[in-house]
C-alpha cells in the first residue's frame, strides 16, 4: 500500500466515523421531535377529553334540579353546557393516531349520546308533570348505568394516554441509550484513529523525511556515500530510490571531473574509471579516422585521390567530431532553463532541410499538441537530437528513405519522449557502437551520456534491413 493509499484509507476511516456520528446525532433529533410531537399530541387528548368530561357533570347536574322543581331553567343550562362538547370531540377524535384510539372515541361517543337521550327524556317526564316517573329514570337508568358507563369509559381512555406517554417516554430513553453508545463507540473510534494517524505520520512519514533531509545534509558536506533504504514500496521509497540514483550520478561526476587531477603515478586509479573507456573508445575512432583520410589524400606518396571539396567535407566532419567530444563527452553541469521543445526540434532539422531535399529523403514529422515546454539544457538536447538525425541519415541509401520524428508526453504525463526512426539498413550490434562510413560512430555514445546526464533513458531498436528506432525519455521538471 502507497503513501497516498495509506493516508485516504485512515482518513477515509475518520470521515466514516463522522458520518456515522453525525447520521446519529440528526437520528435521536428527528426521534426525538417525533416523539416530543407524539406527547404533545396526546396531552392535548387528555386535555380535551377531560373538559368533556368535565362539561358533561355540569351538564347533568342541572337534571336533578329540574326533577327537584327547583330551576325553571335547568333544561336550557342544560343546552348550553353541552354546545361546546361536540366540537371538542371532533377536535379528540382527529387526534386518534390507533385503531385502538378510533374505537375509544365512538365508544366514548356512544355512552355519550345514551347519556344525553336518558337526560332528554327525564327533562321530557318532567314537562309532562310526571316528576315520579322522571325521579326513578334519573336514579335507575341514567345515573346508575349511563352515567357510571361513560365516565368508567373516559377514565379508561385517559389511563390509556397516560400508559401510551409512558410508552413514548420509555422509548425517548432507549432512543438516547442507544445514542450515547454509537456516540461513545464512534468517539472512541475517531480518537484511535486519530492516535494512529499520528503514530503513522511520526513512525511512517515524519521519520523517513527526516532520514531524508539528514541524508541531504550530509551530501551538502561532501558526503557521497550516503545511501537510503530501497525496500519500501510507496512514495517514500521512490524517494529513497531517486536520491541513491541522484547520489551514484554525483560519484560519477566526482570520478569524471577528477580525470585531469589525476597524476602519472596513479594509473591503476585511472583504468578503473569508467569514463576512461568511452573516452579511449570516442578518441580511437577519430584516430583511425584520421588515418584513414591520410591515407586516401596521400596514399603511398602519391598525388591526392580526392577532390578538394570532399577533403573539405571529411574534414568539416572530423572537426565537428572533435568539437562534440570535448563539448559533450564530459557530463559536466546542465545549463537548465525553460525551453520551447517544439522550436528546438524545427531548430535541429532546419540543419538538414538541405541535405534531406538533395537526397530525396521523406521526413514525417509529428510533435503531439501536449509537448510545449521543458527545464532542459538547450543547447546539449539540440546536439543530442541532432546526433540522432544524423545517424538516421547516415543509415539511408544515398538517394530514397524515410526519417521519422515524434515527441509527445508519456502515459503518466511525467517524461518527454523525443524518437527518431529510419527504414535504413539497421544493425544487429547496439546502434551506438556502429561507426558509419562517413564518419566517426561517436553520436549516439554522446547522445546517451547527455540524455542520461538529463537523469533519462535511451532506448535503442535497430533490426538489419528494417530500420532503427531510437527513443529519448526525458524527465518533466518544474
């Protein structure tokens, strides 16, 4: 698991809990609104269920009168006690949330309704002068059966929504319990993810940088040697990678710029260096050049074999061999700088619109619409890309062939790829230790050094009577 893997996984950990904490803590809000809604509901039912009950014992506490004969007008009290009830039942009965409360309310209502027609008649027996008869109605049926129904009914719903409240309250608690748990396991979890999260930055991040930047300081006085460790598969270690890379290019250096120090004595240092080859290597080739032109202009003392012109040009040749030896066999410091790729590359092969139109030579060329600029050292990529095309000519008949240049971004968008190709007559040897009739096979060996100095790659593709395909991988920089 990468760096970046790691550190979305703890905190996509911390935002699950978040989430989590959160979902509960709007869970027992919305619980807790709902059954604070439910309550106040209910109480508003017992409230209006006993001033029912309460305007209904006024009401009929005028019926005794009335049989007694001593209010004239207890039948019209009577009325107007009752004139508020039936709206509040209304009001009660659209407050039945249950099957169970909806029956409570007709049976309510029920008992209700007998109440009132047995206090209609006693008021009816009393009108009709039959006190006697309206006095037996009012103790047997109305009071003893009636009346003891519909409060012994009311009594019952009220003890019902006192119950049901309990319920709600009870539920209100497991609501907030089982909160407090969620909440205290969620909290516990962030807290440990926290506490790892920082055991992970100090153990996984903080210390490799660390590492990092003392190894840094180190280099800064002069230490070289410094290597850090590779085993690591994330970012970290591709850091720890680049700086060993970074460090065994700065001892090359070190060994190549001490090559003029080196005295006469020491010369089993100086055949260890690796710079000492390629340089014996590039210098024999141009010896044997040079033997060779000798040879064709005065061969065996007489008069010169070659024309004048082509002395001139075989010489132009070997001179810009010499020049690019010393100019760019060394990996001496990079002159970097923000540089237009694709001016470079019209620069280089302006160099040869001449030679490529005399010999006939298609040229397609191809330079992606993402390759714009690039921290390079101008004037060493020119020369390297002008190597390429140089041996890519140099590969084709005299007359006929096709030469082929793209550049565009890798995949990942992190490397400048520049490629050369030909269809000329190839090589099964690698491309840079051919030396081509014409002149010394030195390009492509400087090529490498600059690309490689550059911290990028060559790649190399040559197959006999097919072509060669050369590739340049060069690294972005800011």
């Amino acid at each position: 698991m990468n760096l970046r893997q790691k550190l979305l996984t703890t905190f996509g950990g911390l935002a699950l809990l978040a989430l989590t904490t959160a979902g509960m803590t709007v869970w027992a809000i919305a619980q807790w609104q709902s059954s604070n809604a439910q309550l106040e509901a209910h109480y508003e039912r017992s409230l209006l269920l006993q001033r029912i009950q309460a305007s209904v014992f006024r009401a009929f506490k005028e019926v005794p009168d009335a049989v007694s004969g001593g209010d004239l007008d207890a039948a019209e009290e009577f009325d107007a006690f009752l004139g508020p009830i039936e709206t509040d039942f209304e009001r009660w009965a659209a407050l039945a949330d249950t099957a169970e409360e909806e029956q409570q309310v007709q049976e309510v209502r029920l008992a209700y309704q007998r109440l009132v027609a047995s206090a209609q008649q006693v008021f009816a027996l009393v009108d009709a002068g039959q006190r006697r008869e309206a006095f037996v109605l009012l103790e047997g049926e109305l009071e003893d059966e009636d009346f003891e129904s519909f409060q012994t009914l009311t009594e019952q719903a009220i003890a019902s929504d006192r119950d049901y409240r309990s319920s709600v309250h009870r539920q209100v608690q497991r609501t907030l319990d089982t909160t407090r748990i969620v909440l205290a396991i969620a909290a516990f979890g962030t807290t440990s993810l926290i506490l790892l999260l920082f055991a992970y930055l100090a153990s996984d991040l903080f210390s490799p940088l660390r590492e990092v930047k003392q190894a840094l300081e180190d280099v800064t006085t002069g230490d070289f040697q410094r290597q850090l460790d590779e085993e690591r598969a994330d970012e970290i270690g591709d850091i720890h990678r680049a700086f060993n890379q970074m460090m065994a290019a700065l001892q090359l250096r070190e060994q190549m710029a001490g090559l003029g120090a080196i005295p006469a004595h020491s010369e089993p240092v100086w055949q260890e260096r690796p710079s000492r080859v390629t340089l014996h290597r590039l210098v024999s080739q141009l010896r044997s050049r040079v033997t060779q032109l000798n040879s064709e202009v005065n061969g065996n003392g007489a008069t010169a074999v070659i024309p004048k012109q082509e002395l001139i040009q075989q010489l132009d040749r070997l001179l810009q061999a010499v020049t690019r030896v010393t100019e760019f066999g060394f990996p001496l410091d990079l002159n970097l700088a923000r540089t237009d790729i694709r001016t470079l590359i019209y620069e280089v092969l302006l160099r040869f619109h001449d030679e490529l139109a005399q010999r006939a030579i298609s040229l397609e060329l191809d330079i992606g619409p993402e390759v714009k600029f690039a921290t390079v050292d101008r004037l060493k990529l020119r020369e390297a890309i002008g190597e390429l095309v140089r041996n890519a000519l140099a590969a084709l008949p005299e007359i006929g062939g096709r030469v082929g240049v793209r550049a565009n971004l890798s995949t990942e968008g992190t490397e400048l790829l520049i490629e050369v190709a030909d269809n000329g007559r190839g090589a099964e040897l690698p491309l840079v230790s051919l030396e081509s009739e014409d002149r010394p096979g030195v390009g492509l060996q400087l090529t490498r050094a600059i690309v490689e100095q550059h911290g990028g790659h060559l790649v190399i593709d040559s197959q006999p009577g097919v072509g060669t395909y050369v590739q340049m991988q060069l690294p972005l920089r800011d």
